[in-house]
C-alpha cells in the first residue's frame, strides 16, 4: 500500500506545504543543480511548495525518457498517495529521443504525472536566462537547433552558452548560480516561443517554464 505524503514531510524534516511537485531529470547534473539553485531564491514559493527531486547517482546513464518515466512512476507514483494539488514532472530533451510521443501519452494516462521538454536541450532553457532570443541571429537559431557535437564533450549549445557567460559552461560544473536570478526573463523568453496547444517543442522551445512558474512566488 502507498504511504501518505505526510511521510515525505517527515522524511525530509519539512513543514508540510499546499502541493508537492516532484521532479525527475534526463540529466544527473545540470537539471539537479539548477532545481537546487532555484529552492534558494527569493522568488521561490517555499511556504507553498514542497520540491522534491529523484536524484541519480553521477554514473547512473539510464537517461532515456523511458528510464525517467519509470524512475519518477516508481520512486514517486507508487511510492506515496499524493493529492489532487501534487504533481509529478519529467525534465527531458528532444534531440536524441524519439519515443517523445509515447512518453507523454503515458503520463496523461497517469494522474498527476506531466512532462517538460527542451528542444533542442535543457541547456536551451539555460540559455534563455543568459540572453534575449532576438538578440541571436538565424545562423546561430539554426545551428541551437541542430546542436551538433563540436568536441568530446561539448555540443554548440553548451558552446554558444559559454559565449554568453563570458567564462565559459561546463556540463560537469554548470554552476548554475550564475544564471539563477534570471529565472524569470526566462520564463517570459520561453512562453514567447510557446506554440499554443502543442505537447513538446518540434521547434526551438522549452517547456521548463510551465513547471518554474508553479515553483515561483506570484508576481
């Protein structure tokens, strides 16, 4: 039988807040640093929100969305009977995967469970804190979209991304710290490029803005 959610409150050594949203990441590092940056902030709506989130361990590489989907059903889903106000998130990307599809028809098949996704990246949700879209040029569009790899271990967004921070990015040490304040331009960079009804970005876009905006205080 699934344990209450009180449990998690008592787990953590949290007071009990109106809704826990539970997120679940494709990555092992940006993804949890950013989330664990963002509790920090003024704007974070701690007397609300309880976040949780299912961490990996640095060499787990099971990050397909199907390994995910699993991870948060359960580790979260089956785990604890959560209320109508709770909710359950995927965090993953578009460019490698293509059972996108299918993800998502099977958390709407679930109660509470929601899914986020960059295209190309979560890096591309990054990027949004560190510039105004307009300001790059369709050449450079292009080349975020195909995100070619440009070394072992770096790809362009991660590229461009350190061009904007003027000292560089680094997946392994992403120091999200630097970009959290500007959650917010973010957010309104994201929702500029929203496309009404759609389920994922099939163009440029993230989707990380509609589980942020829940997190924040309102305006």
């Amino acid at each position: 039988m699934p344990r209450e959610r009180q449990e998690i409150f008592r787990i953590s050594d949290t007071e009990e807040k109106e809704r826990i949203i539970v997120l679940a990441f494709e990555g092992n590092i940006a993804e949890e640093e950013y989330f664990e940056e963002l509790q920090t902030i003024d704007d974070f709506n701690d007397s609300l929100i309880y976040l949780h989130l299912l961490k990996r361990r640095r060499n787990d590489t099971n990050s397909a969305p199907n390994h995910v989907y699993r991870k948060l059903k359960k580790e979260a889903k089956e785990e604890f009977n959560f209320s109508n106000k709770d909710e359950l998130w995927m965090i993953i990307d578009k460019d490698r995967w293509r059972n996108i599809d299918a993800i998502i028809h099977l958390c709407k098949a679930e109660k509470n469970m929601y899914v986020a996704v960059s295209n190309p990246c979560f890096e591309f949700w990054l990027l949004l804190h560190a510039c105004n879209f307009s300001s790059i040029t369709d050449i450079e569009k292009e080349d975020i979209f195909e995100n070619r790899k440009i070394s072992n271990k770096k790809r362009y967004v991660d590229k461009i991304l350190g061009e904007k921070l003027s000292d560089g990015y680094n997946k392994s040490n992403p120091r999200t710290n630097r970009l959290i304040n500007n959650v917010r331009q973010a957010v309104i960079e994201a929702k500029g490029l929203y496309v009404e009804g759609e389920e994922y970005p099939n163009t440029l876009g993230t989707h990380v803005f509609k589980v942020v905006e829940k997190i924040l205080k309102e305006e």
